[in-house]
C-alpha cells in the first residue's frame, strides 16, 4: 500500500522546481542581456535600455568584429593552441600514466613521488616567467603549450583507467613478442578511449580558456590569444568612460563592441557544449573520486 | 645481528629488483622520458629559480651573479602593512567563499533529485552546467557588463526608485561580486559530484522510509544527507587546500585600482609587484610563501582526508 503524498513531499518538489528554474534563469538572463546589447543599435545600448529583447536589432558590431584583423588572428591562434597544445598533452599524459600505472616496477612509487609533488608545491609565477625567458619561448605559441602538457592531475585519472583493465589482456599480447611500446599503442589507447575522450575535452576546454599564460608570456599582437584580446577590450572598455562620447559619433558604442566580443567567443563554445556535456560528466565520476 | 643481515639482503634484493625489472622493461621506464622532461623542465627548474627571493635579483646578472641577502625580502615582506592587507583579502575571500557557495551545489544536487520531470531537469542541469566552461574572461565581461552604471542591474535598481551603485569601484560590494560570479559560475558544475553520490544511495532506504512514515524532509535529513557526508568532507577539505591560490584569474579579470583594499589577493599582488615593478627577488619571496602555506594546506587536507574517509587524491 502506496503511502498518500502528503503536503509536505508536494511542498518540497515545488519549491525543487521553483528554486531550480529560478536559478536556470539567473544564469541564463547575464548571457542573454549581452547578446541582446550585441545585436541593439548603440543608441539603445548607451540608454541602457536593453534588457533580453534587443532593441533596434542590427548585426553590423557583430560583424564588424568578428571580420576585424584582431580578432581573427586571436581566434586563429586560439585554434592552433588549442589543437596542437591538446595532442601534445593527451599523447604525454597517456604516455606517461602507463609505466606509472604498473606499481610492482621497482621504482616506480618513487618517480610517482616526483610528479605529484608538483601538485603540492611550484616554484612560483616569476620563477617560471624567467625560466620562459631563458628558454627563449617569450612570445612564441609554445609557450603557452609546453608548461602546461603535462598535467599530473590528469594523467593520475588515465593511470587510475589503466589500473582497472585487466591485466591478462596484456600478457596475452607479450607473449606473441610485443614490445611495451607496441602495446601501449596497440591497446591500452584504444581500451582507454571512454578516458582519454574525457581528458581529451578538459585539456581543450583549458588551453582555449586559458587567459594568464598568454598575459604573462605573449606581448607580439599577432600572437595574443582569444581571451588575452578578450580581456583588453574587456578591460578597456572598463576605463575609457571618457571616451564614449566620441564613440557614439562613431555610432558603435564601446559597450556593444565590447558584447559583441563576448558573445562572438562564446558562442562556439555553447554550440559544441550540448554535444559534449556527456564526456564531461562521466569524467568528473572517473576523476572525483578514488577509492 | 640477524636483523642488520636481513636489511643487507633485502637491499641487495632491491637493487637486485631493480637491474631485473630494467632489464626486462627498460622500454616502460624509457616511455617515462617525454613526461619527466616537461616536468623537470617546467616545474623543478622553477623551484631552483625561487632561489632569487633569497637575492637581490638583477636580471642580466642571472641567478649565478646576483647578490645573496638571505632573508632580507621577507623581513621587508613581515614589515609592509600592504601584505597583511592582501593576506587578510586572500583569506577572507576565500572563507566567504567556501561559507556562501560550498553548500549551494548540495542543495542543488539534492533538489535536482526531486524533480522527476526528465525533460524539466535535463534542460536545468544543461543550463547551469555551463558557466563552468566559460573562461573568468568571458564571466568577468558578463559581470562588468551587467553591473555598470547603465547595466541591467542597475537599471532593475532605478526602475524600483533606487539610486544606480557603481558596484566594480565599489569596496562594500567588491567581494560579494566575487562570491556571486563564483557561484554563478561554479554552482551547476559543483553538484555533479553530489548527483554521482546521492545515485548511489540504496533506493531500498527511501522505501523503508517511507513505508515508516518519513516524509520528504526527514528522508533528505536521515538517508540523502549522511550517504553525502564523506563526499561533503572531501570536498570541503580539496577546497581548504586550495585558499591560497584560488580566484586569481577571477580578480585579475573583476578588479580596478579603486578595489585593491578589499580585493586584492596574493596571487594578483605577486603579479603585479612581479611583471608591473619587475621587483623580481620580493615579487617572488611572496610567491615562496603563498607556495609553503599551500604546501601545508594541501599536504594536510590529503592526510585529513585519508584519515576522515577514507578517500585521498594520491
């Protein structure tokens, strides 16, 4: 005999459902309002008038930047950083998790050791700043590729995937005289797959978001970044109220250039995102938690 | 006698261990290379570089020339009234942080499991995962953008017949910006953990509740709640571990001049003192400290966290 819902379960699914779609509306409406402002006449925009309807819809600001040589060449080497940067990483990570993953190798505990104590302890923002400059890497794309590749806390969630295939798999490989190079490419890559597709995204989603490597190691134009451009109209826009006078002659405000940046960086991002959202979530199971 | 023989043999039998694993393996140690490399590169020649917070550093002298001071830059650190300040920011920030916005994914995880509605939840869990995947650049704009003056905010506050607040070069509401934007960017995200451990409860339990009488409430208190605790103390502790460090992209992105006082962190501070003054040698003993503490921090909430339930990251 089913028990009668009574009031009070009734009163906390509803509030579940008030507060959740509440909280879905906090977070959408901020996105919405700067795509509104990014397609409203600046007129509208300088008002302030603009909530998440646009006014006097137009696509000229967003044109005009998305066509702009600045953001195209941000946007490009975005893309070549992030591309290049993820199949450096995943390949290092992966790679490295596999000699990791086999305990009973003398040794191994101990070099274990070496890669999570930098989880615990870094020289420091100037130290590395120098080293970048010594290296000669200052304003080369490498740099933002290189220091960040390995990822100890990644490559502990590949060798933990590692860990649980079953070890017989291999030595049935071994004994038909595969080297342990052959089987970590032959098999162990496509076994872990499900892993490798998840790290595959945190690492992408890392290197496009990334804003302080390239604040700190780009300063050449034509090599900013996505978010280091980002950030200057950002950040701009923020200090020259002054000037917004001058630029209402213009007829683009600085504020609608400014959301229309925005909104031209993100909307890939929520494009993709839906498609990719399941990765996520399995990731952060495999990775939240070791038992 | 007999135990000294022993460790004797047992070395042996290590060193013994090892030359027998290379040479069977030397090919798995030598897969170890790419990843030592960028390690040893990226990360160890750094912690040799800190050594210039002991130096008066000078660039084109390298850390080989330059002059040693010893402990001068910490004296002088211990001895300005600015790091207390930023000190003070950092942690403050931090505990209102942990304070507001751990709880929220938990509240959310568990309401989410009360919304039976696929269809409802699906989009709702879509829309607030994905703050998480926006850069602080992009958030940092998304908050400037609706809290200036003319923003919507703002106008939400004139069209209820107050007075506009300019909220970015405003101290009483610097750091509540910080706490808000965290959790609008983090809160969705934060829950999945807490989603993963409520599925694995025992559905068994909400039905024996239930046949006993236990409304929603005393259900979520008695079944949801405990089968979260070790998951809840993880989480707290990984977040204790980080106070020092965390948010520095936020600030960077969020802060102004006119909010140094109350916002200000230890990571912005070393930036700016680093790469604005090239004060190298104190920008740096700054950092060395900020890394010690964090050392500690993040050592002992993995010991606590073994200790408590069970469950490290290492």
């Amino acid at each position: 005999m089913k028990r009668k819902i009574s009031f009070e379960d009734k009163a906390v699914t509803a509030l579940s459902y008030i507060f959740m779609l509440m909280l879905a509306a906090v977070i959408v409406i901020p996105v919405l309002n700067l795509m509104a402002k990014a397609v409203s006449s600046s007129t509208a925009v300088t008002s302030g008038k603009v909530t998440v309807f646009p006014i006097g819809f137009q696509l000229d600001t967003l044109k005009s930047v998305i066509v702009s040589e600045k953001f195209t060449s941000a946007a490009g080497n975005s893309v070549f950083v992030t591309l290049i940067g993820t199949l450096i990483a995943l390949f290092v990570n992966a790679l490295t998790a596999y000699p990791l993953s086999k305990k009973n190798l003398s040794c191994m505990k101990a070099i274990m050791m070496i890669f999570v104590f930098t989880m615990l302890f870094s020289g420091g923002l100037i130290p590395t700043y120098l080293l970048i400059k010594n290296l000669g890497l200052y304003n080369k794309r490498w740099a933002l590729i290189l220091p960040t590749a390995i990822n100890v806390y990644n490559m502990l969630i590949i060798k933990n995937y590692y860990e649980s295939i079953p070890d017989s798999i291999e030595e049935s490989v071994k004994i038909d005289g595969a080297g342990n190079f052959m089987i970590f490419i032959k098999f162990m890559l496509p076994l872990s797959k499900p892993v490798l597709a998840t790290i595959c995204l945190f690492t992408m989603v890392a290197y496009w978001n990334d804003y302080f490597s390239a604040l700190m190691y780009i300063d050449k134009p034509a090599l900013k970044t996505l978010q280091l451009y980002m950030s200057e109209v950002i950040l701009e826009a923020q200090q020259d109220v002054d000037t917004a006078t001058l630029d209402d002659l213009m007829n683009i405000s600085g504020e609608s250039v400014r959301c229309a940046t925005i909104i031209a960086a993100t909307v890939p991002i929520v494009i993709i995102y839906p498609f990719l959202q399941k990765y996520f979530i399995k990731g952060i199971m495999i990775g939240s938690v070791k038992g | 006698m007999a135990h000294i023989v022993e460790k004797k043999s047992k070395k042996i039998k290590t060193t013994g261990k090892f030359i027998k694993d290379f040479k069977l393996n030397y090919d798995l140690y030598l897969l170890l290379i790419p990843g030592l490399a960028l390690l040893i590169i990226f990360k160890y020649v750094p912690m040799y570089g800190v050594s210039i917070a002991f130096q008066d550093f000078n660039i084109f002298k390298g850390i080989s020339g330059s002059e040693w001071v010893g402990m001068d830059n910490f004296i002088r650190l211990f001895h300005s009234e600015e790091f207390y300040k930023i000190f003070r920011n950092t942690l403050v920030i931090s505990i209102y942080k942990i304070v507001f916005s751990f709880p929220i994914p938990i509240l959310i995880a568990i309401m989410l499991n009360e919304m039976k509605k696929i269809a409802v939840k699906r989009v709702v869990q879509t829309v607030i995962y994905l703050p998480h995947f926006l850069s602080w650049v992009i958030v940092g704009g998304i908050f400037t953008t609706i809290l200036s003056t003319n923003g919507l905010i703002n106008g939400i506050i004139m069209d209820l017949g107050g007075e506009s607040i300019p909220f970015m070069m405003s101290n009483r509401w610097f750091r509540s910006i910080l706490i808000i934007s965290d959790i609008w960017k983090g809160c969705g995200w934060g829950a999945i953990v807490y989603i993963a451990a409520i599925a694995g409860i025992d559905q068994e339990l909400y039905e024996a509740a239930e046949i006993d009488g236990a409304g929603k409430i005393r259900q979520i208190l008695h079944i949801t709640l405990p089968g979260l605790s070790s998951t809840i103390v993880l989480m707290l502790i990984l977040k204790l571990g980080y106070i020092m460090v965390e948010g520095q992209e936020q600030v960077l992105m969020m802060y102004n001049p006119t909010v140094y006082e109350t916002g200000d962190i230890i990571t912005t501070y070393v930036y700016r003192i680093g790469m604005g003054k090239m004060d190298y040698s104190f920008s740096s003993a700054v950092g060395l400290l900020n890394s010690v503490i964090s050392l500690v921090l993040v050592w002992g909430g993995n010991f606590l966290s073994g200790k408590l339930v069970g469950k490290s990251i290492w």
